[in-house]
C-alpha cells in the first residue's frame, strides 16, 4: 500500500506509540483488501463503546490507548454503552457493570468523542453527506449511512474505527470504490408494507438470501419512512452481512433499479409478497409461552415519532406487574419526550426509559438468569433475531401497537 | 494419509493446526457465539450449541454486530477463540478481529473449503504463505 511521508512517520513512532499502533492496524487492513491508499475520514461512528461489546480485552485495549493523551482527529460519535447511566440500577445492572462502564465511556471522551451513546447518530446530530467518505461501525448505522444517505463507509469494526479516528485515515477499499455500489441482487416488493416492523421482516428474509450482496428493491411505496428504513437497514445487516441497499425512487445513489446495476444482470431476482411477509415473520418468533416478561421497542433506537406513538398507546394505561417494558433511545431524544410529555405518559403506565444502551449491548443475559427472565416481545427484526444467542430470551415477534397490548395484558396472543 | 493442499489468500499471517468445524453459515461473533466458552448460540444456526474453541473454523464469511471485532479478540485473550479461520471471503470485521487476536486467517481457496473440508478433518493453516493442508479422517 502507498504511503505518504507523513504516514510513514506515523507508523515508525514517531508520532507516539497510539498513533503508530493506530497505522498498524489500517496499514495491515489496506493489505488485506488491496487498497491502494488511505484516503482521509473527518466522520467516525465507534462501535465497541460498551463493555459487553467491547470485553475486556477490547476495553483495556482502548484505556490503553487513552491513557497515552492522543485526541481523535475525527468527529466522532459512541454506539450504546452497557447502562443508562441514570437508571442502571432500576434496570437491573450491577454496580461493577456501571463502574466498568463509565470507566470505557470516559477513555473515548478523553480522546474527544461525543459522549451520546446512541446506534441511531443520524438521529442526533451526526449526518454525513452524500459521497463522503467515513468510517462508521455498528451494522445497522452502517447500513443507514451507507444507503439512505449515500455516504460510504465500510463495515467498521472496534479497533479500525478508533484507529481511523486517531490517525484521520481509511483505507481505501470495499464500499469506499464506485464499483462496490452497484445493485447485485433485485428483490421485487409486491406484499403491502404497513407497519415498520414489515420492512424488518423483509430485510430479514432478504438478509439471509443475499448474505453480503447490495440488493436493490422495487416497489417500496416512495414515502417509506425514516424508521422504515432504519428498520429494513437493521435487519438486512443482522441475517445478512448487507452493508448497502438501493430501493427505487427513494434513495439518492440511484435514480431507476436499472441505473442500480449498471447494465449488469442480477445475480438473482427474489419476489416478496404476501406469503414470504408471513414466512419472515413466524421465522422471528421463537417463543413457546404467551406469558411476557419483557416488552422492548427502541432496536435500533427510537425516533421522537417513534415515542410519540408509544406514548399514545399507553395513554391511561398500566403495564401489568409481571412484565418490564423497555423503551430505548439516545439520551437527547430522551430529553425532546420530556418536554413533549411523552416520557410522563410512559413512565406513569409503568414504562421504563433505557437511554444510551439497549438489550442487545446491555448485560441482559445476567439480568435475565438473576431475575428468572424468560420471554420478550419486540418490533425489531435485529432484537428478535439475537435475543436468544446474546440476551438468552425467547422472542416474539409483532407491530408495537401488539408489543404495547401484550405489556398491559403481560400476555401474547 | 492423503493431504490436500489448497492454495489461498493471507488474511492473518502465523500457523494454526488442529480439527475443522464446518458450516456454511455466515457468523456473527458478537450476539452469535457465547466468548466464555466459544459455543455457537445463534437460534437455528447450523451449529448452535457446538464449541469452535480450538478448533480450525470453516465458515462462509462474518455478518451481523460490528462488535464482533472486539468479541473475537476477547475470545482470543480468554483461549476460547478458534485456533485459526479459514473463510469463503473474509469480512472486515472478521479480519480486524482475527488481527487483534493473532488468529491465522486464509480466504478465498483455490476449491470451495466448504465442500473440500469435513468437520473433525486435520486441519494445518500456513497464514504467511496463504496455504491450507487438510488430512481426511
């Protein structure tokens, strides 16, 4: 791989052991991949902000890093962390969860990150352009920032995303190239898609067929929603390793499915109708019992809107006794409910805020064999489909609207 | 003992030998494999339930939680990771994983390692010169 003579200095010491350690692992990356250079990032999304992602291994990897004073030379933004840090205890994390924890979060602050620890920063602040080139981790943002903005990024895992951070670099390669962008898969859309747990249900089934292959969709109504298609995003990157998705008429690299291939064939053409909505959606609920012991909406993290419809469901409502309902959101989204009241609503029925975390990278397995937890009940395709391996929790699989009544009954019916 | 050898593309360089686990899944390490004990946990996975601590993994490729570059080095750090990897095409979150964790990594074989390589065949990986020995049970 080229490198230029400031990046040779960067990688000989010189610049302090952080910064070499930092081209290391892009040089070594570049290799792999073939690229051809770096090219500079001013735009990082860092996932591995939580202990339970990061392990400990990760996070004494990054306090190491820390601990040498070197300051990013990206803005950069936090994934979830393992606790909401006001109501951790509430939730059921330990204080050695919470000590842990804050200790990670303050390593990446003192470097400079944002300490807004969200899988959503689209939604709070942080919004590439399109063709700008970042370097973003968590597969969900990933596959929003990539697709519904036209930003390119590659799939970022911990330790390049803060090494792209430190050193202002990517090597380029993969999604960054013109020719990685192109449609490979036509997926033709003619089931009615409602609500947004249906555009889940779809990148679901379609996830697992085109495995890492762009797919490009036809047929999705032109004013799909932000949520929608965070949640297609979402679970097209969790059955499937899909980074980047084109859909006709909606997003903004591609004008017709045609222009999406550049005159090449697709590899496959898949139909998604009525009966595959229906397939995908039994597919994602595992659990045997109607009886609910966690409800959760917020996978990837819930929009204002989002909370707006959840408030007013609960509205003069009381979740039952036996079952915790969790709502997950970033913390300054959180703040926004506040002044709308919705958090008032929620709270009141019963509702529990889970701010800066989630399930998926909070320590819910633990929580859920201390407190006897065995069932929960999601919108989210992407929580559906991990709650068994990473939450040890049987999911059921529906609309919020189904989610809220099955928190107030504390069963599924 | 006839040995196949299949040449293929470094990923991580060093040397790896012991018994293949094989899937044609694609695997997610964080969310999908339990780093306490390297056991498989994603629901309906072809080897849910299975452990690849010390073994040779032979899978399709990585997919899902970009956290799974921490979870595979964590592994590592622990000794319950796979001793080595062998992929169809190994995706960057893999790959930034098996770096941090010094896990050698071949990909792209000259023949299909899912249809060349059984579960329990011995397996040797030669990461620095892109090389995979299989001995057939």
């Amino acid at each position: 791989m080229y490198l230029t003579k400031e990046e040779e200095n960067m990688l000989s010491g010189n610049m302090g052991y952080a910064v070499q350690k930092s081209m290391e692992i892009l040089v070594t990356i570049g290799e792999i991949y073939n690229a051809e250079k770096t090219i500079p990032v001013s735009n990082v999304h860092m996932p591995g902000a939580s202990i339970v992602a990061a392990g400990d291994a990760g996070s004494a990897f990054v306090e190491e890093i820390a601990a040498t004073g070197v300051k990013f030379k990206a803005y950069t933004t936090l994934n979830p962390a393992a606790i909401d840090f006001e109501r951790w205890k509430e939730i059921g994390m330990t204080d050695e969860h919470a000590r842990k924890q804050k200790k990670l979060s303050h390593a990446y602050q003192s470097m400079g990150a944002i300490l807004n620890h969200t899988c959503t920063p689209y939604f709070t602040g942080n919004l590439p352009r399109i063709k700008q080139h970042v370097a973003w981790g968590e597969s969900s943002a990933i596959s929003f920032v990539n697709s519904v903005l036209g930003a390119r990024t590659n799939r970022e895992g911990g330790p390049s995303a803060l090494a792209s951070s430190i050193a202002g670099r990517t090597p380029l390669y993969g999604f960054h190239l013109e020719e990685n962008r192109k449609g490979r898969l036509l997926v033709r859309v003619s089931a009615r898609l409602a609500s947004v747990n249906d555009y889940g249900s779809l990148g679901y089934y379609v996830g697992r067929i085109c495995k890492g292959e762009n797919p490009v969709f036809t047929g999705i109504p032109t004013d799909v929603s932000i949520d929608q298609l965070k949640m297609l995003g979402a679970a097209l990157a969790s059955s499937g390793s899909v980074a980047l998705y084109h859909v006709e008429k909606v997003t903004p690299e591609i004008r017709s499915a045609d222009e999406a291939f550049k005159r090449e064939r697709p590899t496959e053409t898949l139909e998604f109708g009525k009966e595959e909505l229906k397939e995908a959606s039994e597919d994602l609920s595992k659990a045997q019992s109607g009886e609910i012991d966690v409800v959760c909406i917020g996978c990837p993290h819930n929009s204002i809107y989002e909370i707006r419809d959840i408030a007013e469901l609960l509205k003069s409502q009381k979740v039952h006794s036996n079952v915790r309902l969790w709502i997950c959101t970033a913390s300054s989204v959180k703040s926004l409910s506040d002044r709308m009241g919705y958090t008032r609503i929620i709270e009141r029925a019963g509702g529990i805020f889970m701010c800066d975390t989630c399930p998926f990278l909070a320590p819910v397995k633990e929580i859920a064999k201390r407190d006897g937890l065995k069932t929960l009940a999601t919108n989210s395709a992407k929580l559906a489909h991990y709650a068994r391996g990473q939450c040890n929790l049987y999911p059921h699989y529906g609309e919020s609207a189904k989610c809220i009544s099955a928190a107030i009954s504390g069963r599924w019916d | 003992m006839p040995e196949i050898v299949l040449k293929g593309h470094r990923v991580v360089k060093g040397k790896a030998e012991g018994e293949a686990i094989v899937t044609r899944d694609s695997i997610s390490f964080m969310g999908g494999v339990d780093p306490k004990n390297g056991i498989i946990t994603e629901s309906g996975a072809e080897l849910e339930g299975k452990t690849i601590s010390g073994k040779i993994l032979v899978f399709h490729s990585g997919k899902g939680s970009t956290g799974g570059s921490y979870m595979l080095y964590d592994m590592a750090k622990r000794g319950t990771g796979p001793k080595g990897i062998i992929n169809i095409r190994t995706d960057s979150v893999v790959a930034i994983g098996a770096v941090m964790g010094n896990i050698a990594t071949v990909d792209q074989l000259e023949k299909n390692p899912l249809e060349v390589i059984r579960t329990g065949d011995y397996v040797i990986i030669d990461g620095d010169a892109g090389i995979v020995r299989i001995r057939k049970t």
